[in-house]
C-alpha cells in the first residue's frame, strides 16, 4: 500500500510539473544487465551500490520495524500488524518516516525532468536517470490498447500517432518482455506499458484507479 501511494504521488507531481517523464521498472537480471555496456539503455547518470539507491527499500524496513515495536504485543505472537495501523498511528517516528517517504517520491518525481527516462528495479532499487533508449531496437509498428484493466480486451493501434517518448518505450518493451514503464505525457495522460499476451500492450492508467494494485507496483 505504501508503494502504490509513493506511485500515485510520483504521477501526480510529474503531471502537474507538465514536463512529462519516463520510469521504467526492471528485473533484477535488467537492471543489472543495463549498468554495463548493452543493447538496449545507455544510462547517464547511475546510483552506485550506496544508501541512495536503497533508499525506498531502507524506508520501507524501518515503516515496518517501527510499526512492529509499536503495535507488538509478546502475548499475542499471531496479531496482523499493516496499513490500519500505520494510517491511524501518531508515532511521531513513524511520522517522520512517512514525510521521507513523500519526500521519496518528489525526488523521483523530480528526476523525470532531466532527459531521459528513471530506471528503478523491481526491487526498488534506484538504477540511475537520464536513460536513452537505443535507436538500434527493432521497431514496432502496432501496439495494443486494452479496454479494461487486466487487457483481456485490447484495440490494436498504430504508433504514429504518439511522439518519441511513447515510441522508443514500446521498442524497448518489445525486446525486454520482463520491463513494466510508465510514461506521463506532458498533457498529463499517463500509460503503463508492458508485453502482455504476445504483444506490446498500453494501458491509460487514469480510467482504472485500481490497475497499479494487479499489475505494475511491486512491494
């Protein structure tokens, strides 16, 4: 829950900024493949293995580790502890954790604004910015656009019609079937992109509240 309303506060700043951005959420095995010379991303600027590229994960553990001490009760071992608690909880360390948090996710927010796309793991890890899609990735000419929020229900479309942004994240995602990205136009229309069923697949976010719960938000 923490990291689906990180999510939700990173699209709502991109979009208000009106710059536009890239996030491209990749496998362990991705995103450690592009920190080297590769074929598909050349990454400018990289986080090196330090606090700041954990640092959401860091969060995280400590939200839990402080949640417990607070909520724990030795003579009942079997009590559920989750969101309930934190959104209720006046712990004034938990509250602060929770500022880190948004503060998080501003950052990341911010990082769109350099050219480029923001390269996280699946993991949560902070990969690094500035990320350009090679041009040497086979090109795509039809992708689809699902009709509902699993994308049982697609409508193939041609790739003309959107800009470089959109164009070079549906290449990218037709190599790398493991990549989930997030593209907020400069309209503010955000897609989720992703291979999906044999083919590269789009999906506007804002008609489906609860799409990042099922698909592209990783705990």
């Amino acid at each position: 829950m923490i990291t689906q309303e990180v999510t939700k506060r990173i699209i709502s700043t991109v979009r208000n900024s009106h710059h536009g951005g890239t996030i491209l959420l990749l496998s362990p095995n991705i995103a450690s493949e592009v920190c080297t010379e590769n074929h598909y991303l050349n990454i400018k600027y990289q986080f090196t293995e330090e606090e700041p590229r954990n640092r959401f994960r860091t969060l995280l553990i400590k939200l839990m580790n402080t949640l417990a001490e607070s909520y724990g009760d030795l003579k009942q071992t079997d009590r559920t502890v989750g969101w309930k608690e934190y959104v209720a909880s006046n712990n004034d360390v938990l509250t602060q954790l929770d500022e880190a948090v948004l503060e998080y996710a501003h950052f990341i927010a911010g990082l769109t604004a350099v050219d480029g796309a923001v390269i996280l793991s699946q993991k949560q890890e902070l990969i690094g910015f500035g990320g350009v899609i090679l041009e040497s990735l086979n090109k795509v000419n039809l992708v689809a656009r699902s009709l509902d929020s699993e994308g049982d229900r697609t409508a193939l479309e041609p790739v003309e019609g959107v800009g470089m942004r959109h164009r070079t994240v549906y290449h990218l995602c037709n190599e790398l079937h493991d990549i989930v990205a997030m593209v907020i136009s400069q309209d503010g229309d955000v897609d989720v992109v992703k291979w999906n069923n044999g083919i590269v697949t789009c999906w506007d976010v804002l008609p489906y509240p609860h799409f990042a719960e099922h698909t592209y938000i990783s705990a």
